[in-house]
C-alpha cells in the first residue's frame, strides 16, 4: 500500500552486481520504502551485492519486475509520481526539482540511461549537472546525489 510520503528507487538493468550493492546501501541511508530491480538488474542473493551493500540487501524491501513498463503503469496506478534522472534537452536541474510523494525516482544502464521510450512514459526527468569531460557519473552515486535532494522535501510535502 502507497502512502504519501513513499519513495521508491527502480534500477532498470544494472549491468554491474557491485552498483546494485550499492543501490541496495544508499537506499537503506535515504530511508527508501521500496527497491524496484528491473529488466536483467541482478537480484540478491549474490556475493557481488553483498560484498557492497553490506546487509543492506536484507534491510531494503525490493522487488523485481521484468518489465519497467509493466511496473510504471502500475506505480501510476497507485498515484505515484515517476522521475526519472537522464541528460537531455527536456531534463531539469535536479536542484530546481520540488518532488512530490509518493514518488519513483529511475535509474538506467550505467551505458545506455533511459530509453526515450520509457522517457516517454516518466513524469518528470531531472539531471545532475556535469562540468568535466564525462556526460554522467556512476549510477550509484549519481543516485545518492539525487536522493539527498529528494528526501530534504519528504516531510514537507
């Protein structure tokens, strides 16, 4: 059941066992309600998350959903906001983002990001500014960095 202070993480296909640990960490640190693993995203139990997540993978609630399409017609149903976090031209400033709950933020491929298609289907996308010569940072830590943002506005919502 969805109330209206939950947030919820989705990791649709993580190709790397070790960023799903670290998903797994940063989301027990933010307080998430929910870790949705997606597409071929690895599920515990396996030692590559553990090693990172450090039993994190065994205080987290997650759950896994082959189709991320699937999952976002059914989070929409219960009224949750879906954001995701991509570069692009229709993407803002995460520090401009005043999120509303309950709320999804998506992570995609540490390569590929988000499809346009499944962009089409989010209700927002916010991006973490880059300055240096790469386009984006790890997936693990570009979650933090969004995370910290978001449940600064989970009590004020």
């Amino acid at each position: 059941m969805t109330t209206n202070k939950d947030l919820y993480i989705i990791a649709h296909n993580i190709r790397s066992l070790y960023n799903i640990g670290t998903m797994f960490r940063t989301a027990d640190a933010l307080g998430v309600d929910r870790l949705f693993l997606t597409g071929y995203s690895g599920t515990p139990p396996r030692k590559e998350i553990s090693k990172v997540a450090l039993g994190a993978e065994e205080a987290v609630s997650w759950q896994h959903y082959k189709s991320l399409s699937y999952l976002i017609k059914k989070l929409k149903k219960e009224g949750v906001k879906i954001v995701a976090l991509e570069t692009g031209d229709s993407s803002i400033d995460y520090l401009d983002f005043k999120p509303k709950f309950p709320m999804a933020l998506l992570l995609g491929n540490e390569v590929h990001g988000v499809s346009e298609t499944m962009l089409k289907q989010v209700d927002t996308t916010i991006s973490l500014p880059m300055n240096g010569i790469k386009e984006s940072l790890n997936v693990g830590v570009a979650m933090a960095v969004a995370g910290y943002h978001i449940i600064k506005f989970r009590d004020i919502s």
